[in-house]
C-alpha cells in the first residue's frame, strides 16, 4: 500500500471510486475494449449504434450538455455576451450558408469538424487531468503542465496523421499522401505517434512517482483511456464506441459541476438528484430538436437531407467545441469552487482548457 | 452665419445589441424546430424519428420513383463527403439505369480522387473513358496505370486498344503482344492482337492469335471471327 502511494497519490473522488474512475477516469472504456478485441466488435457495434434512442441519450445528448451548461451556469450572459448572446445567430448563418453552398463548401466543414474533433477529446481529456491533479493537492508547474499536454495531445496527433478522410488528407492532395516514400514515412510516424500515446502518460506516471509528487491514478487512467480510444479502437474500426464514452465522461462531469454549482446556491430547496434530472431532460430534449428536427427545416426550404443532416451534425460538434473553449475556464470562475471543493490546499486559479 | 453644432453621437450600447441577437437567434431556431417537425409532422404523420440517416430522403425518392431526386441527393454526398466511395457507386449504378453515359467515368473520376494511385482505379477510369470515345483521355489514365504498375496487363491491353482506334496497328500489337507477355493464356487478348493483324492487313500473323483465343476459350465470337479471317471476309 505504502509502496502504491509513491506511485499515484490518492483521488479525490467527485462521487465515488466506482463513479470517478469508470465513467470519468475511462475505466469502463478499457472493458468493453478488451471485449471488443477480444471478439465482441461486430456484434455490439451492429446492436448499439443501431439503437437511435441510446446514441440520442448518450451521444447526442452530450453536445447538447455543453449549450445547456452555457446557459445554466450563473453570470455566462454577463460574463461572456458574445458566447452565450451573439454566437447562436452566428452560428445559424453559418450553418445557413454552408448548406446553401454545400457542394464547395460543404466537405470543408466536415473536415474542419473531423479534423478539430480528436483535439477536442485531447483537451477534454488534459482539462481533466489537471483537474484530479489539482483535486489531489498535486500543483503542476509550467513545464508539468506541458508534458501533461503533450501526453494528451498525442493520441489528437495520431488521429491527425493517420486519418483517414480528415486531419492531414483535408491539407494534403491524397496524390502526395499516396506516393510510396510519403506513405511510408507517414505510416511510421503514425506508428511512432501511437507508441507515443500509448507510453507517455506511462512516463508521466513514473517521472511523477520518482520526483515523490505522484500523479493521482485516475490522472494516469483518463490519459491512457483517451490515447486507448484513438490506438485501440480506432485500429478495429469502433469508433461508434470512442464517441459514447467521451460522452459519456462529459456528461458525468459536465452534470457534476451544475449539481454541485446548484446545491451550494443559497436557497436550493431540491437535492441532487432534481438538479441532475433537471439539467439531463434538457440536455436530450435540445439534443432531439437540434439533430432530429433541425435539418428537417432546412429541407423544408426546399435543400437536399444530405446536406442539411450532415451539415448540422458538423456544425452543432463545432459550436460545441467552441462552447467548451469558454464553459471551462477556472480563473476567476465559479467552476474553480467545485474543482477545489474537498482538495487538499488546492493551488491558485489555474486555467483548464476545454 | 451660425457654427454648425456637433452633435456628439451617442456611443454603441453592446448589451442592448447583444440582447437584441439573441432574441433574433432564439426566434430563428424556435422557427427552425417548429418549420422542421412541422415538416415531417405533415409529411409522414409523426414527430421526427430518433435516428436521422442522411440519405433516407434519397431512399425515399428511389422508393417512390423519384430518381432524380435519389441522383440529386447521393451526388450531394459524393461532394459533402468525397470518400464515401459506396455512395458514388450507388450514384452511379442509379444513372446508369437511367440511361447516364457518363455515369461509370463519373464513378471512377470520384473513386481517383480518393485512391489516385491505385492501378485498379486508374485502369477502370480509363476504360470508362475510352468506352465513351476519349481516347486521349484514356491514354493519359493508362499511362498513369502504368506508371504505378508497369506489369499491369490490362493496362498494356488498354493502351493497345487506344492504338487500334486511332489505327495506329504497329503500336497497337505492340503493346497487346506485351500484354500477353504478362498474361500468355488470357484468350480476349490473343483474340484483339488477331484482330488488330488483320485490320492491319497481316492475316497470316492474324489467324495462329485468333486460333489461340479459340483453343483457349471456344466461345462463338471467337470461333466466328477465326473463321471469317480464313476466309478473309474480316472487317471492322
């Protein structure tokens, strides 16, 4: 036990071990991982991604979670105007004009969202990183911080130079990506870049350990998890899977922080469990309108459901990364009290990007 | 003469505009549910359903006989997401059964883009080219087939088949008599060098080729053309 606590420093759980650790950490991903290499694949990807009602509950709901957050979270409008006020009309012309001019500038939406969307899982997964750490009293200097990063970033760069359809083929002509010598050393630097993602936060773990500041466990789980999505099951084709469980570790913490926001109010006369329902529904409620209803408005005004299905699906994922650039923040922000609530001399505000 | 007053315009309120954006965009999307469950409300009798697939309108429409609007709505896949190769041949086998003859080069125009130097693609583009009568075009297609795969028969066989259009016989044996270098027993191509000797007026050099394809795959095409080029009555 003595010899465990050299090496992780204990978590300071935000439910429980069980919580925290398979829903958060990832911990249930590496599971159905192993089952999945172990022969499951097909089977329960044909089942699962067939189910509409789970992707909706679950995938859908996740983008979603990040308006709905924007808009319950106490002092968005006054603190971010253009955000909250001004990004919702920008984001509709945009999403207007890219289905009106789908056929050029259609796929490049798509990629943008392709390309940006294994970043998104990076920061996600470096904001949460940092936020066990710092649960755990572990204050993380520049440099710290930067490894963290680029542990995180790895699995973002994998995906990147590997594609396919998105990523480094947006940029480059498939006519130069296909070249033997191009192919080649692109094909040894994804593998390079998987070992990376693989091993870094390994390393992490270690130097951590032996400089007597170790990294909380579930730290080390989130980025091996991340890095295991992008390697692992990207490699026998699940993504279907690499999407429900970064859902659903947005959708446990994103839940977290408006419970826990909501129970500290003065005044709250409802427990936790309204507060979650509460902010949920909403979040499945706007998930239906914007995917299931949305682009039905665009073929009624008279464009193809190709476009205006793919388009919004493109757009919805990129104002959701745009969101979470700012719902995330913790200088000077009430999301600061909930990160540092229970943890151990917590350090200054620190930033955790989203 | 009285100094003109400088009225000192009052300064932008960015509240009052951000406000007044956000109540447009929260009427604009409120407009945009109601329009769009109302649509399917009124379409097909029932909310939108949980799953919305991007081609299901083109399923409609195949369904109901609309195949210009199943054409209208792949190809916009094919452009919205240029590695969807099934779509692109869905598209085209849809054209094709419309009469389309253009379908099967747009197919593999689309399958180059995503996989340009698959000898494979390349290949097939260039028959398809040549199939609709361009010849240069296929040409150029070949040769970048062979440039990727220099051993490629039905390349050589294609390049041999451009030559013969453009009744040009010496090249044309040529590159068929290379073909079957990499491909001896392949009976269509001792049948077309056969073929290509007698347009070129060599019947003697024509009929050993044409027996050949005959031995190798007594088809009656085969058999018909060995025995009009003994009689000398082959002609294109």
């Amino acid at each position: 036990m003595r010899a465990w606590a050299t090496v992780f420093a204990p978590t300071r759980n935000f439910v429980s071990p069980a919580f925290d650790y398979l829903l958060i950490g990832g911990g249930l991903s590496l599971f159905v991982t192993a089952f999945l290499v172990a022969g499951g694949t097909k089977w329960t990807i044909s089942v699962m991604a067939s189910l509409p009602l789970w992707v909706l509950l679950v995938n859908l709901a996740h983008f979603a979670a990040s308006t709905v957050r924007l808009y319950t979270k106490r002092g968005t409008f006054t603190a971010l105007p253009f955000v909250t006020m001004g990004l919702p009309l920008v984001t509709l012309l945009c999403l207007g004009l890219a289905v009106m001019f789908a056929d050029v500038v259609g796929r490049h939406v798509m990629n943008l969202y392709l390309t940006w969307s294994p970043y998104h899982y990076a920061a996600q997964t470096y904001g949460l990183t940092l936020m066990y750490s710092y649960r755990a009293g572990l204050e993380l200097g520049a440099f710290d911080r930067g490894a963290v990063r680029g542990a995180c970033l790895s699995p973002f760069l994998y995906a990147f130079f590997k594609g396919p359809a998105a990523g480094i083929e947006w940029f480059v002509p498939a006519s130069v990506l296909q070249a033997p010598s191009v192919a080649f050393w692109r094909g040894a630097l994804v593998t390079m870049l998987g070992v990376l993602a693989l091993t870094l936060p390994v390393i992490l773990v270690a130097r951590h350990a032996m400089r007597r500041r170790p990294l909380p466990l579930i730290s080390a789980l989130i980025m091996v998890a991340n890095a295991v999505w992008w390697t692992g099951l990207q490699y026998i084709q699940s993504f279907f899977w690499v999407a429900t469980f970064h859902a659903l570790q947005y959708l446990a913490i994103v839940m977290i922080f408006h419970v826990r926001e909501r129970l500290a109010e003065p005044g709250n006369r409802h427990g936790w469990l309204y507060h979650a329902a509460f902010f949920y529904t909403a979040c499945v409620g706007l998930a239906y309108l914007l995917f299931n209803a949305w682009p039905y408005a665009f073929v009624a005004a008279g464009f193809g459901l190709v476009e205006s299905a793919l388009l919004v699906i493109a757009v919805v994922n990129i104002h959701h990364f745009l969101v979470d650039a700012y719902i995330w923040r913790l200088r000077k922000d009430p999301n600061y009290k909930v990160v540092s609530q229970e943890a151990p001399a917590a350090p200054a505000a620190l930033p955790i990007p989203a | 003469m009285t100094e003109p007053t400088l009225v000192s315009a009052r300064p932008p309120n960015p509240q009052r505009l951000y406000r007044t954006l956000f109540l447009v965009g929260l009427a604009a999307y409120t407009l945009c549910f109601v329009v769009g469950s109302g649509y399917v409300l009124a379409r097909r009798r029932h909310l939108p359903s949980l799953g919305v697939a991007a081609l299901e309108q083109a399923t409609e429409f195949l369904a109901a006989g609309n195949v210009q609007g199943a054409v209208r709505e792949y190809r916009m896949m094919t452009r919205v997401v240029p590695s969807d190769y099934e779509s692109a041949r869905k598209l085209a086998e849809i054209r094709t059964s419309i009469g389309d003859p253009e379908a099967e080069v747009d197919k593999y125009l689309q399958a180059r883009q995503i996989w340009p130097r698959d000898p494979n693609v390349l290949r097939s583009l260039a028959w398809a080219q040549l199939g609709r009568g361009r010849l240069d075009e296929a040409m150029s297609v070949f040769r970048a087939a062979l440039e990727v795969a220099p051993d490629d028969a039905g390349a050589h066989a294609g390049v041999a088949e451009v030559f013969l259009a453009q009744d040009r016989h010496a090249e044309a044996a040529e590159a068929f008599s290379t073909a079957l270098r990499l491909t001896p027993d392949d009976a269509a191509l001792h049948h077309r060098l056969g073929i290509t000797y007698v347009y070129w007026g060599r019947p003697s050099e024509a009929v050993p080729h044409l027996e050949t394809a005959v031995r190798l795959d007594p088809r009656p095409e085969f058999r018909s053309d060995l025995d009009r080029a003994r009689a000398g009555e082959l002609l294109r």
